[in-house]
C-alpha cells in the first residue's frame, strides 16, 4: 500500500476556500438583516400614516355631519384624540372666506415618534347648508324585524 503525503498547498488553498465563503456568507446575512429591519420600519410608519388618516377622515366627517359654520360654534378644535388612538393631537381650522363661498377646513394631526414629530394635514372646501333645514329624522318608518 501506497501511502500520499498531503499537499501543504492544498490544505492551505481548502483553508481559504471556507474563509472566503464564512465572509460572503456574513455580509449577505448582515445585508439580509438590514434590509429587514428597514422593512420593519417602512411597515410602522405605514400604519402610523393609516392611523392619522383615519382620524383626519374622522374629523372631517364630524365638521361636514355639523356642518362647517356650526361646527365653529359647537365644536371642539383642537385636543387629543380619544383612546385607542390618544398619542394623535389634531387641530382644526375652518376659514370663512366670503359669504357665497365654501368655508376652507384644515384638519391637522401630529404625534410622537422616535424619530421626532410626524405630521400629516388635509385641506378641503365644504359648502355651506342653505336654509334653516333641520337634521331629517333617521329612524325608519316602520319597525325592523331581524330574526
């Protein structure tokens, strides 16, 4: 039997193979984990801005149900919005610009975030309500039968 003696280049050569591959390994798992953690980031900012744009949807509803005009009266233009979503402060502004023409509302939220004070602002025009209309009744005429 024929005994070889290993090459010391060889082994030397194997030696580095597995270094080089260790290193192109951990720099595709570090750029891997950075590329996930910014994921991470991008969604909660993503439902940061869904949440504001719920309550800035809420707000202007609240203004257009009251109407604009009454709603300088009655309501409330700034403060914090209610639990669950009570790290939102909102203020709101109603411009009156001329008697014939829409009133100018700007709602605004911010809030609190690692990275400093988000914002998030919508401003549209309302109509006036014409006349002295009442709110109509919504209850219905009749009964509802659910099983």
């Amino acid at each position: 039997m024929v005994r070889r003696q290993a090459n010391p280049i060889r082994r030397g050569l194997a030696l580095m193979d597995v270094l080089v591959a260790g290193m192109v390994l951990s720099g595709a798992l570090v750029a891997v984990l950075g590329i996930a953690s910014r994921s991470l980031n991008a969604q909660a900012r993503g439902q940061q801005i869904e949440e504001a744009a719920m309550v800035l949807d809420s707000l202007l509803s609240d203004v257009l149900a009251l109407g604009p005009a009454e709603y300088l009266k009655a309501g409330e233009m700034s403060g914090t919005v209610e639990p669950p979503l009570d790290r939102f402060t909102f203020r709101i502004s109603i411009d009156d610009t001329a008697p014939n023409e829409p009133f100018r509302v700007t709602a605004r939220v911010w809030w609190q975030t690692g990275a400093g004070e988000q914002t998030a602002e919508v401003q549209t025009l309302m109509a006036r309500r014409l006349g002295e209309e009442p709110d109509p009744e919504r209850e219905p005429t009749q009964p509802v039968e659910r099983p």
